[in-house]
C-alpha cells in the first residue's frame, strides 16, 4: 500500500519503519516541524512537508500519528478527499474522524513505543476500527501484514484498554522508578531489581495475577506493612500510596476469599 | 553441606529443591504441621519433623524459611549449639538471632516464589550478612553453589530492598490485576495486555526506569489524564491512585528537568 503517514514521533517512526521493512511504500511524511519530518523522511527515504495543505494526495491511506491533541486542528486543515484515513490513538473515538473524512477508521497498536528501542511490530496487538466492513478489511490487511495479533474492539473498549495500560505499564515504570530512587538512597545499584521485575512480569503471562498476589499485603502481615510505612515517614507521598495500595490488595484478596 | 531447613513453604521448598540439586544434602525438614512436614522432606528424600525439640543436631547450617512473625519463637524453643543459622528474610535485622545463637548470619535470596513454578535460581541475587567473617565465607560458598549473583548487604540495606521490592513486583503484580479488572468489566481477555508488560519489564531492564517514563502524565496530558479520572468515576478507589501516581509522575518528571 501507499501510505502518506502524518507525525513523526515514536509511533510513527516505529510504525514507518515497520510498513517500509514489510514492503510498503511510504510516500510522504508530515510534521509540525521540519526537524523531525526531514529526520524520519530521511529514514524512510521519502518525500517530506510541514504543510498539511500538501499532503500527498497520490496514497491509498492517511495514516495519523500525532499527541492526541493535535488530531482535531489536523483534520480540520487537511483534505482528505475520498481516502482511507485512521488515527492511531487509544483514547479518541473513531467518530472524531467522521466530519472530515468520507473513508475513516482507527488503527492502534497497543504497545509503548520508545524512539531508540526496536520492537518486535508482529507481536503487538493491533487494534481496528472502521467506518465501513470494507475499510476494516483494507485495515485488516494493512494490520496482517505487521501483525499476528489483529483484535477488533469499539472506541469504547479501546478506551478502557488505554486505560488499563496506563496502569501495567505507565505506574508499573513509575514504581520501578520508585525501587530505583529508594535503592539509590542506601547506595545499591538497581541491578539488583531486575530479576525480580522480570520474573514479576513473566509470572503474571503465566497465572492470572489477580490471583498469584504475593507479598506482605495479600498476608495481611501488618508487622511488615508498619515497618514500611515507618521506613517511608520521610517519603510522605510514597507513605501513602503504600497505605492506599496494601489496603486494596487486602480488601480485594478478602473477596477473592469470599469473606465479604 | 548438611542442611536442615526449618519451614515448608514456598521459599523453603524452592531453596530445598534447588540445593539438594546441586548436590547438598538435605538432613530433615521442620514444619509446623505434619502434612507440609512430610510433602517437603518425600520431595527431598530427608527427615522430617514437627517438634523443634528433636531437630538434627549433626548439621552444618539451620535455615529458616518461615514467615517473619514466627522466627521468635522458633528462635527461642530450638537448641542450634554452636551451628551457624541463618534467616532468609527481608526486614528482619539479623541481630535477631543474637541472643540465641553462637554463629549467624542471613542468607536472603532477593526474589518472588511461587510453589508451582519452577524458578532459575542461579540468576537470583543472594544477599548475604553474617556475624563473622568466617560465618560470611561458608555463607559465601554455599550461596555461590546455587547463584552466580551474590551480594553483602547489612540489615539497614537489606530492609530497603525488601520495601523496593513490595513497589516493584507487589505493587506491580497488583496493577496487573487492575489491568485484569477493568478489562474483564468490558468483556476483553487479559492477554491483550500481555505484550505490553513484557516489553514494559524489558525496557526498564534496559534502560533507567526513572528516565524513560512515558504515558499521559509524564507529557502532562491534562485532556487524557481527566478521561481517564471520568472513565473511574465508578472506581473511587482507582481513581484516586490514578490521581496521586499521575501526580508524582508530573512531579518526578519536573524535578528531573530541572525546573524544581
């Protein structure tokens, strides 16, 4: 497929240069900035604008992968004629698209895309949406040929899934970056975390984690739980964050337990 | 070495496989109840008892494996001569051992067991502590038969790791299973998640977790973060994590930009 991709931040280059590797053709980049267009044109080996009033129009899809919100003002200043174009985004309904674009859908690849990192594309859950069975099957096509993962979900459920993700990954990394700060402030290295993530991530593949909770919360051990919390009296924010979480976990172990 | 571990749990269990594995030998098994007593010691072909009273003198080292409100009084009813003995807890000093016996030490390995899941033992760090150099070095080479990660932590050091860890893996595990939660509410598997905690543990492996967060909160994305508070109206609990953590991250993230 021709694809004219609009934004050139981590999903985009991640996404570009995924579609230019599994032989699609990309035929131009947009960004607000001629930095980053001319930066992810080059790797491409493509054509380049910051104008979004020429766009390519020679392409069989727009494909929009900017900060969520910037989508508005580019729908409204670019013409989209009579093509296929999809946003990439988890929390923004498809129907955002439906007063500028007569062919529209969405596209997410549910995965967090850092510039320096290369992933694997064919494991990420693609996410679709379309206007019409006819667009889902042209993004069907266009998912298949990056992913083994294709799922179909409403904006409502990709919604909840974005939601989900801020937990598993985004406050995942922030607690890891708590192990880190607390470790850092006794003088050891954060080397020492690493097996216990890994093996805490690889776990929770395997068993459903609702119920493969560990840890001094689930026992409702509050000997440990008040020396942590005594631990933390210098830390008044992770305190209590510490009190709320250990506070759910007992809460909801008494129901798996059907106490309550 | 002759090893006589006092508990049957799941610690207990993984370190009596592992070390039998590697050519130890197990003498008997103590545990507080006569069923997990005996499962233990037919996995490791050993004695079993539940009487403190009549432990295996002719041992080189007692391990304790128990959960921490019970290593008192185990400590106070066995009779450990001049044998060395260890604990394998976190926050537990181990100076606790003192006034019971003539040679100590901690033997901690840093990790999350599950009794049904089979874990590498040699990538796990093994934090060790001992009252004499003497008791260190036999601490040493025993860890250093199991794990190629060993490392000396004293009680203040290993008691912060111990905390880390309820944030990095308990914590964690428990957003995964608000993950789980808020997908199940919309009829959509678990395993849609999966990729992305994978590669969320595997970029913090890779690089400083502290540096490379991302998500709503780090861009201070107000219009996605107040969704995201409306989508938990319903979740008073979730919603007023998701208000504190996605505060700390905007705050964390100001800090490390220097503006604070």
């Amino acid at each position: 497929m021709r694809i004219c991709l609009i934004g050139a931040g981590n999903l985009a280059t991640r996404l570009g240069i995924t579609l230019s590797e599994k032989g699609h053709q990309i035929v131009q980049v947009w960004s607000r900035t001629i930095k980053s267009a001319t930066e992810l044109a080059s790797k491409l080996g493509c054509e380049y604008t910051t104008d979004l009033t020429s766009i390519a129009s020679q392409t069989d899809i727009y494909i929009i992968a900017v900060t969520d919100a910037a989508i508005p003002t580019i729908l409204a200043k670019g013409s989209w004629g009579s093509t296929l174009v999809v946003h990439t985004a988890g929390s923004i309904p498809m129907d955002i698209l439906a007063p500028w674009c007569l062919n529209y859908g969405v596209f997410y690849p549910f995965q967090t895309f850092t510039a320096e990192k290369k992933i694997d594309f064919d494991t990420i859950p693609v996410c679709l949406e379309a206007s019409t069975p006819q667009n889902l099957e042209v993004l069907s096509e266009l998912a298949r040929s990056v992913s083994g993962d294709i799922k179909f979900l409403d904006s409502d459920q990709r919604q909840q899934i974005h939601l989900a993700a801020v937990f598993v990954c985004n406050f995942v990394n922030h607690f890891y970056a708590i192990g880190e700060e607390l470790l850092r402030e006794k003088g050891i290295g954060f080397e020492i975390l690493k097996p216990l993530i890994l093996e805490t991530a690889s776990k929770a593949i395997l068993q459903s984690p609702g119920s493969s909770q560990t840890g001094p919360a689930v026992r409702d051990d509050k000997i440990i739980i008040d020396k942590h919390l005594t631990l933390l009296n210098t830390h008044p924010d992770l305190k209590n964050l510490y009190a709320l979480i250990s506070e759910r976990i007992i809460q909801t172990h008494k129901n798996y337990n059907g106490i309550f």
